[in-house]
C-alpha cells in the first residue's frame, strides 16, 4: 500500500487508504447465507488488514447478517474502519427491497452493532432511499443515530445530487456510494459533487462485475504497458479520477486480494488516463 497524501483520505477522525475491501463477497451464492468454508472467507478479511487494507465495507443485508459477523470474529473490527448499510431486506428469492422506516433503521443500526462488536459504528450508511418512506426522515433517523452515538459516521448510497443536497441540510455526510467504473459513469455529476464539498466517493462495483464492454482494448493496451492485469488498470483509473474515491473491490479469494491492493502503486501517466476516460 502506497503512502503518499493523495492515497488517504479523511472519514471524520479516521483516515484511511483509499483503495478500500467490499466485505459482499465473503457471504455464499447470490450473497444468501454463509459461504461454503467460513475460516477461508475469514482469512481473506483477516489478509486485507494484514496488507494495509484500512477501509472495509459490508452492509446487513449482505447474508443477510453474514458478512458482518465473519468481520467480527476475523477480528478486521479492530484495525480498520469498517462501513456498514442499513436500508434493504432480502426475500428467500434474494431480491432486494428498499425499507427506510425510521423505526426499522434505528432497529437495523441496533442488530449490526451487536453482530460487529462494537459500541459504535464507524460509518453507517443508508443502502438505498425507500420509495415508500420520505427521504427526509430516513436521513433525519441517521443524524439521530449520530447524536445518540450509535454512529459515528453517516453516509449515503445510490442517490442523486438532489437527494445528497437534501440530505446535507440534515446531517454532515461524510460519503456517497454509487456504482461507478470506466464502462458505468451515470453518477459522475454525484462524483463532481461529492468531490466540490470533499466528501467520499465509494465507488461500487469498481472493475464493473468484469464487463468492460467497447473499453477492453484500450484497457489491454494500458496494462500491458504496466504489465498489470485490466481489472488492476481498472482500478488504478478510480484512484486517479479524484481525490475523493474510494474504491472497494470484493473478493473472496486471498491471490485475488493482493492483486486488487497491488493496483494501489500502479501510477497511470496523462495520456492513459485520457485515453481511459474517453
């Protein structure tokens, strides 16, 4: 892990590396229930840290409630800011479905601080806002949690500018998460936005689930000359893009990992970096 200025950021009283773990993966198929060897999935948590890895996060749905308890008992709750998510209920088919009932968060921060260990969580973020539940009172809920201590920090995910807007006339938002990668830019105006008033950019699904689309060959051309692989260049592009991002790719496999923290010292040159972002 690289150590100039530009590779930290500031969440609150913590800072941390910017290129970040996304804890999904440590569940089972379709992110449902435990994976098949728990101590492996420990163990990938566990090498993240050991790698300088300081900003991992996961969410309650994940499991749901599996990936913040194998964080737990890997101990990675002791040395790195962990992120959690409250916000979203799994159906036995594994869909996805937004609750942002104040009652419900308040219940949902409670539950992930008993599976986590901890008294306080780091950064508590809204998953998804609830088409069925004024915005305005989910967030309001957050900043609530914030003054009781449960929370430390609060962030926001899958939202507009507009919604960012309005949620910051509740609470101080520390960070955004959307999906953004080279082949996905819809939220570059939250990304602008969020890098204007210096908060956080989590950007999800970073190397885009692999799909690099009419992007490939220039991605190729790029790692060749870095003799990287594309996914690592892909990577490489988000921690270049601004100062703000925070990137989380997920894996389940320890050499995946270490592929993914190595991206961290790739220093891509001016022209790549343009041929990239066109």
């Amino acid at each position: 892990m690289t150590t100039n200025q530009s590779d930290t950021f500031e969440i609150g009283e913590y800072t941390v590396h910017r290129l970040g773990f996304g804890a999904m993966r440590l569940c089972g198929e379709n992110v449902i229930g435990a994976p098949d060897d728990e101590e492996a999935a420990r163990e990938v948590a566990r090498e993240a840290v050991d790698l300088g890895v300081d900003f991992v996060d996961t969410a309650d749905s994940y499991g749901p409630g599996t990936s913040e308890r194998l964080l737990s008992e890997a101990g990675v709750v002791d040395d790195a800011l962990v992120a959690t998510k409250g916000g979203l209920l799994r159906n036995p088919d594994g869909d996805w479905l937004p609750h942002g009932d104040p009652d419900y968060l308040r219940n949902a921060a409670l539950a992930s601080t008993d599976r986590l260990g901890v008294d306080s969580i780091d950064l508590y973020q809204l998953h998804r806002p609830d088409p069925d539940t004024d915005f305005e009172e989910s967030v309001a809920t957050l900043g609530e949690l914030k003054d009781d201590g449960l929370v430390e920090n609060v962030g926001l995910s899958n939202v507009s500018v507009e919604q960012l807007e309005t949620a910051r006339d509740h609470v101080e938002v520390a960070t955004v998460q959307n999906e953004y990668n080279l082949t996905n830019r819809e939220h570059e105006d939250v990304l602008d936005a969020c890098e204007a008033a210096g908060i956080g950019f989590i950007p999800y699904f970073p190397v885009g689930a692999g799909d690099l689309d009419g992007k490939a060959a220039a991605v190729d051309a790029v790692a060749d000359a870095h003799d990287a692989s594309r996914y690592q260049i892909a990577l490489a592009w988000l921690l270049q893009r601004s100062d703000v991002t925070l990137p989380i790719p997920g894996t389940s496999s320890v050499e995946h990992l270490r592929e993914n923290v190595a991206a961290s010292a790739i220093d891509l040159g001016d022209g790549e970096l343009g041929r990239l972002s066109e």
